[in-house]
C-alpha cells in the first residue's frame, strides 16, 4: 500500500458494507476500496491489533470516518451471534455483505461447538452471519450479498453422511468441500431470497499470494512456494469482489458464480439444487441455539 492510489468516484457514499476477514488479503484490500469508494465499512477481524492495523492503514486513503471494525472469531457461533447483534447497534442499515473470512487447516480440529473447524469457519460462518443479518439486508434493498468462494471447489462432492470429516480428513478436500459449499449456499440463498431485492452471487478471486497460505510444515512450505511463484496479488484479487460490491452492472444480478469481474462456468456438482437445499438443512441443523 505504499505506492499512490489512483483516485476513484466516491460511488458508494451512503453504503454501509460490511466485510469479514478484513484485516489482511483480500478482505483488506476490499475494505479499503470500498471505504475508497465513500462507503461507511465495518470490517470484522479476530485481533484488535491486526484490526486497528487494518483501520490506521484504510484511513490514510479514504474519507474521514468511513472505516471502523468489529472483533470476532468466525469460528465459533457465539461469537457469530454476537457479532451480528453488534451490527444491528451499530448501523440500521446494511447494503453489501462480504463473506470472506477463511482458511486451510492441516490438521483435523474442531471448535468451541464441536465442529470440524474448516466447514466450520470457511462455510457455516458465512450461513449463520448472512442469515443473522437478513433483515437487515432486505430492510435496505437493493442490496448485495457476496460470498468469496474458489475454483478450488471443482472435482469436489458433498458427502452429507460425512460433513465433519469423522470417518476420513485430509485438508485440501475439507478446503474443496468448503469452497462448493459456498457456491451451494449462495445459489440456495439467491432461490430463497427472489423478490426482495437482495442479490447473492459466489465468486472465484483467482490464485492469491494471502495469509491463507500460512500453514506450518512442509505442505506449508510447499503452498507458500507455490504462491510466491504462480499467485496474484491480493490487489488483483480482490477485483472481482468489489466489482461484485460496487459495480451497476451487475445490479440484480443473482446467483451467480463469478471470475474475472465476468460470469463464469462452476462444477456440474454446484449447480446441483437438491444438493443446496440438502446442504442448507444440515447448515440449520448445525447451528445451535443462541444460549450454546
């Protein structure tokens, strides 16, 4: 971020946008060009200091008060729900909703709830924070609903005797897993939402240089090596979510998988609808209640 920013057309004054995994990649990158853009964002990380980071970064480039964050850990739906009642103190509007927080995990684990941490974080995170903050959303329609998924989705199946990953784990699939639930989720989401004028559309960033390649050992290495050698920038990355965000092109536009700011091809097991409906009540039956 050293360089000088172009300057861009304060097009979304007025917005209130709300982005998760704000603090570093892709997610950073996105809140700052919205905040660029004039709109009031809320970024959300799990560090206060990563996230005063994120605020001291965004405020050199945007407009006086139009960055602020929320503390969360994405991974556990206590903190899930509280974060979604922040919101809904902090602002009675909501009119774009970046679900973008995730990661790859080595090692199989579990949360605080007792779920496998990657469907966990990478997927049931975006479910229960979307369907929290619904009201919201349609009460300040038009309004958009985007949910970072991955190319990584292809060649991967749902397994719904088999959604913890119990019987057998190896992080790359559970990622693959994550990533065609994210596509599932927001064409399920976009069926369910027809006529309120909030829009849900997935999206593939490309190969990005991020933080999510951060894992320890030699697989670590091997990712990290890759992505020095072959990825983008989270600059570039992060084109297709703020044109998702931003972009009248495509107002309207709803579930829909993108790539390269263009509507794209997803796996044949993605467009499955009895899969996302299947998908969407095993999400339900996840989430536990708001006391847990």
């Amino acid at each position: 971020m050293s360089k000088p920013l172009p300057e861009v057309p304060r097009t979304m004054e007025g917005k209130v946008c709300l982005v998760t995994g704000a603090t570093a990649g892709i997610g950073l990158v996105t809140a700052r060009e919205l905040a660029r853009r004039g709109a009031r964002v809320i970024g959300v990380g799990r560090s206060r200091e990563r996230c005063e980071a994120m605020v001291d970064q965004i405020k050199g480039v945007a407009p006086a008060g139009s960055i602020e964050y929320l503390i969360a850990d994405l991974s556990s739906q206590r903190e899930i729900r509280r974060l979604a009642d922040e919101v809904k103190a902090a602002t009675d509007r909501l009119h774009v909703l970046v679900n973008n927080a995730g990661g790859i995990f080595p090692g199989r684990r579990v949360t605080d709830d007792g779920l496998e941490y990657t469907f966990a974080l990478n997927h049931l995170s975006y479910f229960l924070l979307t369907t929290l903050l619904l009201d919201l959303l349609k009460a300040s329609a038009p309004s958009r609903i985007i949910c970072v998924a991955s190319s990584a989705h292809r060649g991967a199946r749902l397994d719904f005797d088999d959604l913890q990953g119990e019987r057998r784990y190896h992080f790359w699939p559970a990622y693959q897993r994550s990533k065609l639930a994210n596509i599932l989720f927001a064409r399920e989401l976009s069926r369910r939402l027809e006529g309120t004028g909030v829009t849900v559309n997935a999206l593939h960033p490309g190969y990005v240089n991020t933080q999510i390649f951060r894992v320890q050992g030699p697989m670590g290495w091997l990712l990290r090596r890759s992505a020095d050698l072959f990825a983008i920038s989270p600059e570039q990355g992060a084109r297709t979510t703020v044109h998702l965000a931003t972009s009248p092109e495509v107002e309207g536009v709803t579930g829909q998988y993108f790539c390269r700011e263009k509507i794209a091809g997803s796996s044949q097991a993605s467009l499955d609808d009895q899969a996302a409906r299947q998908l969407w009540e095993a999400s339900e039956a996840l989430i536990s209640s708001p006391g847990h």
